[in-house]
C-alpha cells in the first residue's frame, strides 16, 4: 500500500468553525489530490497539487482552500465550515514518472458539521 | 468536459455467478481508464487500468475489464464472483493535465450466499 495518512480520521465540528485536514505521504510523489465523497456522487476533486506551492481549483473548489509547503503534506482548509460540507474526504497521491495517471488513495476522513 | 456513468447503482449477485458491472465515458481523446473498489469504511483500491494498448486488462482478485472505444465503453467482469467481492466500485477517467480523475457515481455490488 502506498504510504498515504490522513488525519484526523474522524471530526465532528459545528458550523462556523475553521477545520483543517492534513494528508501526508512518505513515497515523495508529485501530485496530490483532495476529493470529497458523497452518496449519488462518486468522488469529486476539491483542489489539487502540482508540486510544492503549487496548487489548483477542483470542481467542487467553493469553500476550501489548500496548502502544499512541503512535497510530503498537503492541507485542506474549511475556512468556516457548512452542513454541506459534511463529508468523506481522501486524498490521492501519483507522479507520472512512477506510472503515469495512476492515483493512489488514502484511508480517508469523515466530516460532520453540525 | 470528461464524465462517466455507471447506469447501475446496486446490482445483487449470487456467489459464484459471473458480473459485468458497466462504465460509459465521454472524453475527447484517447481516455485513461479506471476502475476502483472500496470496501465499507475504507479507502479506495485500484482494480485495474487501461492507457493504451490491449483492450482487455486484467487486474487484482480475478477481475478483468474491455475498453471498446466504438461503444465509449469500460466494462468490468469476473468469472465467478465471491462473497469478499461485496463491496462499491467505481470507474474513472483519467485527464492528461495533471492526471485528474472524474469519477462515476458508483456500483454498490450485494453478493448473495
């Protein structure tokens, strides 16, 4: 399995709240990836990283923002947090230099905004 | 834009019964394909993949899948499918720019005893 943490794995916040989720991984790859899972709606990208201090918009970008200081963690900012963005979040990993497109997932964080 | 369907939200099995669980795409060029399985709980695990060359890929725990691009197609099958294959799978499509991946929405697969 590649070497993909994420914490916490578990959150219950209220709303309004700032949260922050951390994704970090020890295979030094490239890209990284934040998505959000919902029942209906498979899994939709947030942000993405291509490489430290660089980072994009998502589909589903409104209301998160990320942060990439170094090539092994990536964080997910709710600034103030909404029901709505109560959620399963992964993050991915991949680098095409190692097998190109293939996207290696993380074990995820639950999100409870109330 | 890139998007996927799988036109099957739950789909029940009995064990030992073949599956063919179906992907549709739409992607301008020559897409990258997926497909993933997530156990309940856990994070997503890759199955198989497809970037070029032979059409039919095999993957983990006996699963194969066929790209057919005249029918924009990326179906997934197994043979003979067993309890421990209960679990969601999804298909996804790979985009050249930084390799993201637009995801379907997800087959809930029931294996019967």
């Amino acid at each position: 399995d590649a070497g993909i943490t994420q914490s916490p794995r578990h959150k219950v916040t209220e709303t309004g709240t700032p949260v922050t989720l951390r994704c970090h991984q020890t295979e030094n790859h490239r890209y990284m990836y934040w998505y959000r899972q919902d029942p209906g709606h498979g899994l939709r990208l947030i942000h993405y990283s291509y490489g430290v201090k660089d980072t994009d918009k998502g589909e589903v970008s409104d209301g998160y923002s990320v942060s990439r200081s170094k090539t092994e963690d990536f964080l997910l900012t709710l600034e103030s947090a909404t029901s709505s963005q109560t959620s399963v979040y992964f993050c991915a990993i991949s680098d095409p230099s190692h097998s190109t497109d293939t996207q290696y997932f993380g074990p995820g964080t639950r999100l409870t905004v109330l | 834009a890139q998007s996927v369907t799988q036109p099957d939200i739950h789909i029940t099995v009995s064990e030992g019964a073949s599956l063919e669980l179906r992907c549709n795409y739409s992607y301008g060029a020559t897409p990258y394909l997926f497909w993933y399985v997530q156990s309940p709980g856990q994070g997503l695990q890759l199955l198989l993949k497809y970037f070029s060359g032979d059409t039919l890929v095999q993957g983990i725990k006996g699963f194969e899948a066929e790209f057919k691009r005249s029918q924009s197609s990326f179906n997934l099958r197994k043979p003979s499918v067993h309890w421990s294959d209960a679990a969601e799978y999804f298909c996804a499509v790979g985009c050249t720019s930084y390799g993201k991946l637009t995801f379907g929405q997800g087959t809930i697969l029931t294996v019967h005893p």
